[in-house]
C-alpha cells in the first residue's frame, strides 16, 4: 500500500483523536441518503471509471482511499484509453508499480475538499476567503506524485562532469485554475488567459492542470470527486520540459547547464546513490515547489515564468553579439550568461493579458511584448509556464550604456568590477542619461587591478605597493569604477571642460584627451578609441588608458615641493591625520585632512612656499595655534569646486568660523570672480588674489587645488 506522508499522518492521527474526543459520528448517525456510498463505490457505481480504480490498485492505494477521506479527480475510461495509446500500452498492467503510483497521486489529494475549500486555503495563519487579501491565490497544490527516478549525464559542473547520475525530483505540485483565481489575479476570468497557458484544453471555470473538470462537488460518504476530461499525464517541470525538447530549446537549455548544481544526495530504495538537481546563480526553475520554496504557503503561492527562445533565435542574437568576441560560449563571461538567462525567467506567474499591459523582466526591466507576435506558443508545467519566444527578450544591461562591454573579452575586468561595486543596474535606467568610459583588461593592469577566479568566484583585485595582489573591499571598486561614470550625456570631448564623475571627482577633457587627478600627476592622458551609442541612454566610450584617481588634499599636498610649508602647518595643526587603505600592506597608511570629509566637494587656495615666506616677512601669520587653524581654515572653500574654466562666479563660504548661533554655524566668505583661464579671489579684507592659470585647477579628491602667490586673508593684518 502507497505510504502516506509524515505530515499527513499527523494531520490523520490529530483529526482521529479530535474525532475520539467528540464520538464517532459514525457511530451514532447513518449517512444520509442523498450522500451515497464511498468514493470507491460511488465509482464502481458509475460503471465508467474502471481503469482508474484498476490504477488505484496497481498503485497499492485502495487501502488508504477505504479507509481515509480523500478527493478524487477522476478521468473516464475512454480517456484512459486515449492516454495509452498516446504512450504506446495497452492497459494499467504495463505500468510499473512506481509509474502507477506517480499518475495516481496526481490525481488525488488527502482529506474531502469541496470547490470552496479546494479554492480558499488556510495560509499564513489565517483562512483565505473571497474578502481576503489573497483570496484563491493560493493555487498550487501539492499531491502524493513522486516522479520518477531518471539518469542525466552531467555536463559542465566540475564536480560531476561527465558522470552518469541518478536523479530524483519533489513531490509534484498540480495547479488549480478557477474563474475566481483569474478574478484575483486580474487575469481573464473567462479563460483565454488558460488557454493560451494550456492550447490543447478546454475551459470550464476550474481546471486541474492542463484537465477541465466536467463535474465538480460529487459528494461522498468518503470525500469529494471531481470528474476530469483527461488524464493528467506525469507532470513536467520546467527543467524536464526543456531537457526533452533540446530540438527546440537546445542553445538555452545548454546554457543553463553551466549553473546545474546536484544537490540533496541520498539513497534510493535499491540503495543507489542520487541527487536532485537544482540550479545556482540564476532561477531554480528545476524545482517543482517553484521559485519560494521555503514553506508551505509559499510554494502555493508562487510559480516560475520561463520566456524560452526558440534556437535559430537565440543563436542569431549570440552569433551577432558576443561570438563576435569570444571563440565559443566556454570562455564567455558567466556574468554574460547570467543576464542573458534570467532575463527570461521570472519567479512570478505572467499571463497573456497583463504581458500585453505592461511587462517587467526579473531585473524590472520594461520590456515591450507583443503576446501574438512574439510567442509562438506556450507550455504549462507543474512549477510553472514556458512561453516559446520568437525574439530575445534583451535585458536593459544589454541595450543600455554599459551593454557592449558584455560581448567583449577585451574588458571583462572592468565589467566584473561594474558588477561587483552594484553599480551596473544604475547604468541600465533608460530615463537616465549617462556617460560611461571603459579601460581595456590591458590598461587596467597596468594600472595595478586585474580580474581573478577564486574557486569559481570572480574577485576584483589591486596591487599594494610591495607588488602583492590583494582582493578589494566593495567600497573601493565602487570608488574605483565611478570615476568612470557621469550622470549626463557627452558625445564627444572636443573643446576644454571639466566632467564631474559619480565618484565626485572630476575629469579634465581637452580636444579629445581625457585627464584624470592621477593621470593629472602623472603628466598622461586618455584618448577615446571607440564611442558606442546605446541608443537608449547615454554614450559608452573605450579609452585606451585607465582614468587614474586624484590624490587626496593631504597627499597632493605633501607631494608638492612648492606647497611643503603649507603641509608642514597643516600637519603641525593637527589637521592631518592618516588612514589604512583596506587594500594595502598591514600598517601602511595613508594621509589625509581630518576636517574635508564632511563634504564631498571642496576647492582649496592653497598658498605657495613664496606666499607663506611673504606672509611671514609681512607679519600676515597669527602666532596663536587656534588663530592660525582659523588662517589655515580660510583657505578651503567648503561645498563647491571651482575651475577657472568661466562657469562660476560669486560668494561662497569658507571653513573658516564666523560665527555660531546654538547649533548654527556661519562662515567667513570669499568672492570668486571667473572667466576662462582668468580667476580671481577676493577676500574679506577687499585683497585681490589672481591665479595663474598653470598654477590652477589641479584635480583632487573630490575637488580642485588652485596654488596661490599670496595668502588669503578674513581681517586686516594688526
């Protein structure tokens, strides 16, 4: 006899001792007469359902459908009939025992349900109604169908490759379609919603999967039968479906196998080993509980939608992008593949009449699908639907800003550090116009970052300065790769300007070079080899050198022989301190100025060895410590980068304290008087101060440095 489960048999030994407490009614009522005999005897009765019961015993079930209360969903003989010859027997006794088992758990379910209860499940701590916040959404129902065990050669996973192994699947889950489920679903109560799901069936207003229930409610002394048009043949997952029609799918399905995982090993019956398989990276849609599997309701909930593209489709669009590039899909990065599958697969159910409406891919990516002309089919399956696609559904990575750097193997490091810092989905916005410059695999290690594999992960890493490689933290790749982003869109770099980045750093772009802070120091520059329109949102420029990141305030300053008395006094204020960078040697740190990361964006004035050595002679310097921090302090202009490029003149503060009103703080102020390649600071004492235009606009950390020839004074010299 088929073993009931653990859970059920719970649920049956609470509701017989629940019956023991109360009496049984069976004891001291008869049934009444309109309910009839037993589910088996209602069906032996109607004289047309002798193969189900045949199955029922092939299966070893009859002693549990006596004895428990059950719902039945009962085919007819003639379509039983119909079933076998579709797989080629003659009758119930050419399927194995575990076959039968597997076809006639699909069609019952413990405990008597009517339409209603079947309906309207007890989830999340309350029971659903036609006023509830889910209603009937809780349409997946788990049956006693174990599929059967099947044999896979493993293809990609390096554990198993090559191997012959055995595998088994979950207990198979049947969804339940009614009027009031598409009601609450905002689908079509009427059906063509079904039926574009299941082409092949029928619609009644309830349906056990792809089967139309004819005759719903038949009550018994045993629970409830609903009769059926069809038999529900062994139920295919996504996964099954797909690995049984490689003639069609074959270029999706393979691609999927590079993320098969085989999981959950055990021992079958016959003491062979076997494993389930599942997939990790991208949707589990080998699972039958579906995308939330984690719990009872959850799996009741939820199911997969998978947009598969036919293979002349999908080849074309690999053949024209990133075969282009790479030599084969081996060497493709699986970032590529990643994308490009889950872009098709959503953990929610799809139906026709909302794809039509509106469209959002896993990513939340709109993407346009006309239902007629882009599908040119559909499959429902146990853990979901399978639309056959007549087009790609490119996600917006592909088609927005960063898109071509996908399909080439020239720039994959700097495509995993876009994806690592979790700043690529920002480049994929189409109401977003954005600017992005990428540097070569080539130009970055020269630069001292590169791109490793790290058991199966791919890790970004830097070069510290003893000449190790070390993987680095999220917050400096994220530093990193915004110094090549801006919010904006530039179609060329002709002229002179300056770019702010998403880094706040800024750029410098001159007839075509493109300058960096670093590439500033160093005395090199960018040139852009290809500009590469997305069409969508923003302008994709290779460079042909890495866009090298500013000193901060501290370290150009330092670094400067003319600003070294500077330096000197704002380290003898205490103004400097020093950090560990997270990529670095162990006790290796770095200066920085203690007050400037309140802001992200400053312009310092910041007085040669000259100007000092004048101020001195001059009389110009406060001798006490806190006078001479606030002298210093006036010298940084606090929330505003200013070139000398004409784009800004006017009154801005200072960190230099006027006054403080309770928690308010004033600050003391310059005038900034600009033009191209002329500027000006006034300031408080009327004194104009003119920056040299060789001496201005120096790229710092989030900021400018202009050096200046005379020091910045607030109040007339005592």
């Amino acid at each position: 006899m088929r073993r009931i489960s653990l859970f059920s048999s719970v649920l049956l030994l609470v509701l017989t001792t629940y019956t023991r407490q109360c009496s049984d009614p069976h004891e001291r009522y008869e049934d009444p007469p309109w309910l009839g005999g037993s589910n088996i005897e209602t069906l032996e009765g109607e004289g047309n359902y002798d193969i189900f019961l045949a199955l029922m015993d092939k299966a070893e079930y009859r002693v549990s459908i006596e004895n428990q209360l059950f719902t039945l969903f009962v085919p007819s003989d003639s379509s039983f009939e119909a079933y076998f010859d579709k797989i080629g027997v003659s009758s119930v006794d050419a399927l194995s025992t575990d076959a039968a088992e597997e076809l006639f758990g699909q069609h019952i379910l413990i405990n008597p349900r009517s339409r209603e209860q079947l309906m309207y499940e007890y989830a999340w701590g309350e029971l659903q109604d036609p006023k509830g916040e889910y209603g009937t959404l809780f349409h997946r129902k788990e049956t006693y169908a174990v599929p059967l065990e099947y044999k896979e050669t493993v293809r990609y996973n390096p554990e198993f490759k090559d191997e012959e192994l055995l595998l088994y699947r979950r207990t198979t889950m049947i969804p339940l379609f009614t009027t009031e489920f598409f009601e609450d679903y905002f689908g079509d109560p009427k059906g063509s919603d079904y039926l574009f799901m299941y082409p092949n069936s029928s619609w009644s207003g309830m349906q056990w999967h792809d089967a139309m229930v004819t005759e719903a409610e038949v009550r018994t002394s045993s629970g409830f039968i609903y009769y059926l048009d069809r038999v529900v043949e062994p139920v295919e997952t996504i996964e099954t479906y797909l690995k049984d029609n490689q003639d069609q799918f074959g270029v999706f399905y393979d691609i999927a196998q590079r993320f098969a995982t085989y999981v959950n090993p055990g021992f079958n019956e016959d003491n062979e080993r076997r494993y389930r398989k599942s997939y990790s990276q991208i949707s589990d849609f080998a699972d039958e509980w579906g995308p939330e599997s984690s719990s009872a309701e959850a799996k009741m909930l939820y199911s997969f939608t998978a947009f598969i593209p036919y293979d002349n489709v999908l080849q074309d669009f690999l053949d024209n992008t990133v075969l282009q590039s790479y030599s084969s899909l081996d060497s493709v990065p699986q970032l590529f593949l990643v994308y490009l599958l889950q872009s098709h697969l959503n953990t929610y159910l799809s139906l026709p009449s909302k794809i039509e409406d509106r469209f959002l891919n896993y990513y939340g990516d709109e993407i346009t699908i006309d239902v007629n002309a882009d599908i040119g089919g559909a499959r429902g399956c146990g853990n979901g639907v399978i639309y056959f696609m007549n087009s790609l559904m490119e996600p917006n990575a592909f088609t927005c800003v960063p898109g071509d750097i996908f399909y080439q193997r020239e720039y994959t490091t700097f495509l995993y550090a876009l994806e690592e810092s979790g700043v690529l989905n920002s480049l994929t916005r189409p109401d977003i116009t954005m600017t992005l410059f990428a540097p070569s695999n080539a130009e970055l290690l020269e630069y001292g970052i590169r791109h490793n594999e790290v058991d199966g992960d791919i890790i970004i890493e830097i070069m510290g300065s003893d000449g190790v490689w070390n993987e680095m933290e999220v917050l400096d790749i994220q530093d990193f790769v915004e110094d090549y982003i801006h919010a904006g869109n530039y179609e060329d770099f002709l002229g002179e300007g300056f770019i702010r980045m998403a880094s706040d750093n800024y750029i410098y772009y001159n007839n075509g070079e493109i300058i960096g802070g670093g590439n500033q120091v160093e005395g090199d520059v960018s040139l852009v080899v290809e500009k590469v329109p997305s069409n969508r949102n923003g302008n994709l420029f290779y460079i042909d050198n890495s866009i090298k990141a500013p000193y901060n305030t501290a370290e150009y300053i330092l670094n400067d022989p003319e600003l070294s008395d500077f330096g000197t006094m704002l380290d003898t204020l205490n103004l400097i301190d020093s950090i560990q960078a997270d990529y670095e040697i162990p006790g290796v740190r770095f200066p920085r100025i203690n007050f400037m990361n309140q802001l992200n964006q400053w312009t310092v004035f910041a007085p040669t060895n000259q100007a000092l050595a004048d101020a001195v002679i001059a009389g110009l310097l406060p001798t006490d410590a806190d006078e001479l921090k606030e002298f210093v302090y006036y010298h940084f202009v606090r929330g505003t980068t200013v070139f000398d490029d004409g784009e800004f003149s006017g009154t801005l503060p200072t960190h230099r304290k006027d006054a403080i009103i309770g928690s308010d703080i004033f600050y003391e102020s310059v005038d900034i008087s600009n033009a191209i390649h002329s500027l000006t600071v006034t300031d408080m004492t009327g004194q104009d101060v003119t920056v040299e235009h060789t001496d201005a606009n120096r790229l710092i950390e989030r900021g400018s440095l202009h050096k200046i020839n005379s020091v910045l004074l607030s109040e007339p010299a005592k």
